[in-house]
C-alpha cells in the first residue's frame, strides 16, 4: 500500500515542514521525504508517531474517505423546536457534531429567541435569511437584516432574538459545534 502522498497531504494542512515533521517524530528530513514518495516504509510504531503527530490515528488513516458524504437531501436533516422559545433548529449536516464546524438553520417566529449560550472557544458565523435579528453579545445587542451576517468569538453569554413582526430565518456556523 502506497501511503506516501496521504502522509504529505496531512503534513501540509498542519503546515509542517518536511523538517519540522522529522524533528518532532525524531526521524530524518530524508526518511520523511523517501516516506512521502514510498521509497521506504515505516515500522507500524513509526507510522503511529508519525500519524500522532499529524493529527489522526491508524483507524482513521486506513478508512476509506472516498466514500464519504458530502452532500444531504431535506430527509437527512433533523429538526427540533421549542414552543416557549418560539423557535425551530435544523441540523443541516447529519453528525456534525463531530465535525469541526456545526451547520444549523434557526427559524424564529416574531418575538422568539435562541437559547443563551455561555462563552466558549471557536468562533460563529450567521447569515439572516428572511426578516431581522438582535444578535445579543453579553450587554451588546446588534441588529441584523435579510441579506447580512455576523461573526464573533465567542467570548460573552450569546443568543438572537426575533425583533420582527415576520418570521426570521437565519443560517448559523459554530465551531466548535455547540447546537
């Protein structure tokens, strides 16, 4: 099994130099360089310092990515709402919560609120579909309209709210996931 440019490809997205890679795993530039272009192979010790270093594990290194999702059709979202709040959330990605980012779509009716999140790591990212929001940011309140969006880190308790008389739809991006 050729196992070479899979190595590269995660070396460069950590943006690691084929030295500083070498260096951490107490190995050569030259064996990481005849590694990357199978010249040589790896003892399976080696291969898991290697892929330790890179951010992955042998499970996931050996797994088949091809056949991976990457498009969802309406069946495949899962929606949740609550009546009190007068909101709907729809998970747009199946799972993604254990992916980096978590797509969701929030739908406020007139008056509705998201629920209050406490500060946190990561950043958030929105774009108001239809109708205008308050993006509350601890003592900060933001309004947003059809057509914008907001990004912030997180660093303050955080929701939106519904400052309408129609319905507010908006798409919002947290990552790490926290929905």
């Amino acid at each position: 099994m050729q196992i070479g440019e899979k190595i590269r490809r995660l070396r460069i997205e950590k943006q690691l130099t084929q030295e500083e890679l070498a260096n951490r795993c107490e190995l050569s530039k030259g064996f990481i360089s005849q590694l990357e272009n199978d010249l040589t192979s790896p003892s399976i010790a080696t291969l898991i310092d290697i892929l330790e270093i890179l951010g992955t594990n042998l499970t996931e290194f050996f797994s088949d990515d091809s056949n991976e999702r990457i498009t969802f059709t309406y069946d495949d979202m899962f929606e949740t709402e609550s009546e009190d709040l007068k909101y709907k959330l729809m998970w747009l990605v199946p799972n993604a919560q254990k992916n980096a980012m978590e797509p969701i779509m929030i739908t406020l009716e007139p008056g509705g609120r998201y629920v209050e999140e406490e500060p946190h790591e990561g950043e958030e990212f929105g774009f108001v579909l239809c109708g205008t929001i308050n993006l509350h940011l601890g003592d900060r309140k933001v309004k947003v309209r059809k057509g914008e969006s907001f990004y912030f880190k997180p660093k303050a308790n955080h929701f939106i709210s519904n400052c309408g008389k129609t319905e507010a739809k908006v798409i919002w991006v947290s990552t790490p996931p926290s929905f």
